[in-house]
C-alpha cells in the first residue's frame, strides 16, 4: 500500500514540481517512514486509469467498484472517472438503493 502511496503522490508531483506544500509532505514522509522513503527511491510511476476501488458509504456501507479513469484533452489536469457495480452484486444493489432516494417519483414526472 505504502509503494501503490508513493506512485500516486510522485505522479502529482510530476505535474507541479514546483508546488511546496507537496515538496514539503515528501520531505516529511522521506524522514518518518523507511517504507516511503525505499518506494520513494524507487521512482515507479503509473498513473492507474483502470482498477477497483472499495469504499464505505455511511448509510449503504461498503461497495466494490470497477473503474475506468479518463483524461478530459480540453482541460490539462482534468480526469473523469467512471465507477461501476457488478451486475447483480450487494454493491449495485447498494447504488441503487441510493439511486432510488434522488429519482423523481410519477407525480413529479407528470408535473413537469
């Protein structure tokens, strides 16, 4: 965890090595832990545009979800990611639950 840590920091310091407040967090992170330091030391950079990510949702709890990271080419920087559920799983059964409390009910629909 600490070397996958380390990958992602030097990738954003990669995209401003000038920022201090970062340059100042890797000098700390450099002197308080020897597992930083050696991931540090090894210079592997991969961005990771494709993988899973597990988080927890306070009121649906944890989900495990597939990602695909996409960069915006009109805004230098800018990312999109896209997160989904396996079909069929607890955690599309959890978005869809949170996906129920914000869609329109039939009389909001015929309303409009």
């Amino acid at each position: 965890m600490c070397r996958l840590r380390a990958r992602l920091v030097r990738t954003e310091a990669g995209r401003d090595p000038y920022d201090r407040a970062l340059t100042d967090l890797i000098g700390e992170l450099s002197t308080r832990s020897e597992r930083f330091r050696t991931a540090w030391a090894a210079h592997n950079v991969r961005q990771h545009r494709t993988g899973v990510k597990r988080l927890h949702h306070p009121d649906v709890g944890d989900l495990t979800l597939a990602y695909e990271s996409l960069e915006v080419t009109a805004d230098a920087g800018l990312r999109l990611n896209a997160y989904t559920a396996e079909p069929g799983s607890r955690s599309q059964e959890a978005l869809n639950l949170l996906a129920s409390w914000t869609a329109p009910s039939n009389a909001d629909l015929h309303q409009a």
